[in-house]
C-alpha cells in the first residue's frame, strides 16, 4: 500500500476527524472508502462515454415525419 501526503487546512481536518470518530473509523479508513467511491464513479463515466462512441454510427431511420404519419397505426 502506498502513502500518500495531503494537505488541508487544520480545521478541515479536525472536522473530518470528528467525524471519522462518530461513525467508529479512522480518517485514513474514510479517505480509503471514499478513493474507492471516486474511482468507481470515474470508471463508470468512463464506460457510458464508450457506449455512445460506440453508438454514435446508429441512424434513428430517417428524415422527419408529419404528425399524420407519426401517428398512422
């Protein structure tokens, strides 16, 4: 595991340590699951981005419709 230096203003971090401490974690354990979080939805915005690449060749069938034809059954 690496380690990794941040830095935040003192009273940020005291927040964020008291609130590790209400929900029985460490600061580092909360940094970890949100990295994990981050990650995720990185990889996830990703892979919606390649799926429309992918279908950006798809024609929707055609020119425009009357709101007759549109209609028509």
């Amino acid at each position: 595991m690496k380690n990794v230096t941040l830095s935040a203003d003192d009273h940020i971090i005291e927040q964020a340590r008291q609130v590790a401490k209400e929900k029985n974690t460490t600061l580092n354990q909360a940094f970890r699951e949100w990295l994990k979080g981050f990650t995720k939805r990185e990889s996830a915005v990703s892979a919606i981005g390649d799926v429309y690449a992918r279908l950006s060749y798809v024609d929707s069938g055609g020119g425009k419709y009357t709101r007759e034809e549109m209609n028509e059954r």
